[in-house]
C-alpha cells in the first residue's frame, strides 16, 4: 500500500506538524473533458509543467483509451514530468487498463486510476449490470492495474449517490485487491458538506483495511459546493483531494485547486493540514489554463479572478490605506499578484485619490486638489473605467488652469 509520505517523497517540505494533502490535480483529465475546453499536445505540455513546478502530488494526465490524442499525451507527460506522479484514467475494462499502463510506463512514477459506478441508477440504466457483476469487476480491475503497477487508484463513480452498505462492500474489495487510494467521487455535485463528511467518516470506520489506504474526494460544482465538500472530505480523514485549476471541468466543473489551497493555508485554524503547492504560482497557473482552454476567469472568482484583490469603494480603498488586513485575508502576492489595486472609480474617496496623485508623482495645493477630486468624480460618473492617463490629464489642466 502506498503511504502518504511515499507519494509525496519528493516533494521537499517545511517542517510542519500538520497532516499533509496530496493535491491531485485533473486539469488534464476532468477539466478538458469539460466541452470546449480540449487542449492541443503542446497544450497539454505546458500546463503538466506548471503543475509538476507549482508541486501538484500527482498529474492525471489524461484517459489513453479515450484516443490517440490523449494516449500520445499522457505518454509524452509520462516521459517529461519527474517530480510528480503521472495518472492515467481507465475503465473497468482489462483493454483500458492496458493501454493506460502503456501509456504511462516512461513514466518515473506511475498510476493507473480505474473505475466503475457504484450507485442504482448508473449500474441498472448505463451499465446495465448487476451488483455482484460490478463487485466482481472492482476486484478484476484492480487486481489487473495491481499487475502493472503498485501504485493503484480505485473510483466509485457516482459515490455519493450509493447504497451505503454496497459501497462498503466495493471499497473493501478494492483494497483487498490491492487499491491504495480510495477515490468517492459527488460525480453529479449533488452532496452538501455535512454529508459527505458523514459518507467519509463511514466508510473509514466501517471498511476494513480502512486505515492502510489514502481517502480521496473527487467533488464536482453543480450546486456551488465543490470546494466545501472537498474541505469535509478532508476534515472526516481523507488526504487527497481531486481538483483542477479555475474549477474547470464537466457541466459546472470540478473543485477548484486554487480555493482548496488557499482555504487550506488561511484557515490553518480550522483546517489544520498542509499541502506542497507553491502558491506563488496560482495565478499564473490560471491564466495559463484560461487561455489554453479559451475559457475566461470571471472577475470576482476566489482568488485568481480581476478583482480578487482589487478595490474601489471609498470605505475600502481608506481602510486598505491604513491597513491591508482591514479589506484582505490574504496577501496578493502569496498567490503570484504583485500587489492589491486599488480601482480609481466613482466609488472611490479623497485618500485614494491623494495616493494615486502621489504614485503619479503630482503634488497638488489644498484648493487644486478639491477642484480635481471633484473633476475626477465627475468624470467618473460618465465613465466606467478611469484609467491613470484620465487622471493625469485632468490634473495637467487643473495645473494649467492654476498658471493662467
Ligand atoms: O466525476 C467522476 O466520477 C469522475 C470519475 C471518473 C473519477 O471523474
Ligand atoms: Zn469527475
């Protein structure tokens, strides 16, 4: 069985008595099947890259059986990526299973994630099988992968929507069949935080063989819960969490790593774990995504998103003046921003106005300053964007007005 401190070996880390979070990241995987979002090679290149930099724990790269394209993908990552583990996704099927252990044998460290749907609905009208056909084909796969490497990830599709005791009975036969990590996807995002806590506390008690295995949430964002279940997850005792930059991903998308991370490392308090992950490169690492799945960021998205760390209300902009914490819980450039902006704009009041006419390097009398600041409201008021040629330009006419 693969141990926490063996997956992330290589991963150098600051001394810390905190449980450690493999963040497990499926970009690559989950998030260009999200439709549109698909990925050139070279693509896919880059963002493996800035994954294995920023210290993702392990890369799924991809799904080799669903086509050449994705099989040359997670070949070429196998072959480049040397820090993180490189994944590849299989079905149940003795034929995926193959072709993804192909894919991923230049790989330096390698796993085969399989899976199988576990809930009534999916096993009677998609799989159309019957329980003991599906337990049986749990133990097959994973005995399969088990051939071709130690490293094995088992997933209940549709985990959150199964019979309890059925779901017991797949994750024991997993493990006996060698599984070392336990994946409970919420496929549809249909479970709240108090669940899935509950789902995860469950299994881990009732399961045996439960505590030699890694735990691991996979919680997809269709009712907004996403990250919130994946802090449940791991708040019941899972140590993985599945997740991708900017929440890309199927329909409404997966958790997003950027949030995960950055709840994780502000809310120490109540979330005391650690994860290996350079924040400093989150925000390069989403416009990397954005632009290469041509899916935009909106501007209020946690953490990455335009105004993340932007302000413009007078009130604000005056507190952050004094004071960065008043207005911030964290520190822009933590997460790769160089600095908190603050928007000149209709909200803003006369401190920030000063600062901008400082850092634009005017010096303004008492009287010239009013007759700007009020120019400057007016002109907001017209215009959405002010931009500091706006306000340089004001300002020259108010000091043009002055030598007249
Ligand atoms: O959402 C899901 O259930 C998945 C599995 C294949 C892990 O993506
Ligand atoms: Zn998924």
């Amino acid at each position: 069985m693969n141990t926490i401190s063996e997956v992330s070996q290589s991963t150098p880390q600051p001394a810390s008595d905190k449980d450690r979070i493999l963040i497990f990241d499926t970009t690559l995987r989950d998030g260009e099947q999200s439709p549109g979002a698909s990925m050139t090679l070279e693509e896919k290149l880059q963002v493996a890259d800035i994954l294995d930099q920023m210290g993702v724990d392990i890369i799924e790269a991809g799904f080799p059986i669903a086509s050449d394209g994705d099989f040359e993908a997670v070949q070429q990552i196998a072959g480049r990526v040397k820090r993180s583990v490189i994944c590849g996704l299989s079905r149940a099927s003795a034929k995926d299973i193959d072709r993804a252990a192909e894919a991923l044998r230049p790989a330096e460290r390698r796993r085969i994630h399989t899976f199988i749907a576990t809930s009534p609905l999916h096993m009677k009208f998609k799989l159309n099988m019957t329980p003991e056909q599906v337990l049986q084909k749990v133990t097959d796969s994973v005995t399969r992968a088990r051939n071709h490497t130690d490293d094995v990830e088992w997933s209940a599709e549709d985990g959150t929507r199964t019979e309890h005791d059925f779901l017991c009975r797949c994750v024991e036969a997993a493990i006996k069949a060698g599984a070392g990590t336990i994946n409970i996807p919420d496929t549809v995002g249909y479970s709240v935080p108090e669940e899935y806590f509950a789902l995860i506390s469950m299994l881990r008690q009732r399961v045996p063989g439960a505590d030699d295995v890694i735990f691991s949430t996979h919680c997809h964002d269709d009712l907004g819960m996403a990250v919130a279940n994946s802090l449940a997850g791991i708040r019941a005792g899972a140590r993985q969490i599945e997740c991708t930059i900017n929440g890309l991903g199927e329909r409404a998308g997966n958790a997003a790593l950027e949030e995960i991370v950055m709840a994780i490392r502000t809310r120490g308090d109540v979330l005391p774990f650690d994860t290996g992950i350079d924040t400093r490169m989150l925000v390069r690492a989403s416009r990397m995504v954005s632009t290469v799945s041509a899916f935009p960021v909106q501007y209020n998205k946690a953490i990455v998103g335009k105004n993340a760390f932007a302000h413009e209300s007078g009130i604000h902009q005056d507190g952050m003046l004094k004071n960065a914490e008043t207005y911030e819980i964290m520190r822009p450039e933590d997460v790769g921003v160089s600095q908190t902006s603050l928007v000149m704009g209709k909200h803003s009041g006369r401190h920030a106005f000063r600062e901008k006419l400082v850092a634009l390097g005017y010096q303004l009398g008492e009287n010239a300053f009013e007759d700007a600041f009020k120019r400057f409201k007016d002109l907001a008021d017209r215009k959405k964007h002010v931009f500091d040629e706006d306000i340089e330009a004001l300002v020259e006419d108010e000091v043009a007005a002055a030598g007249e």
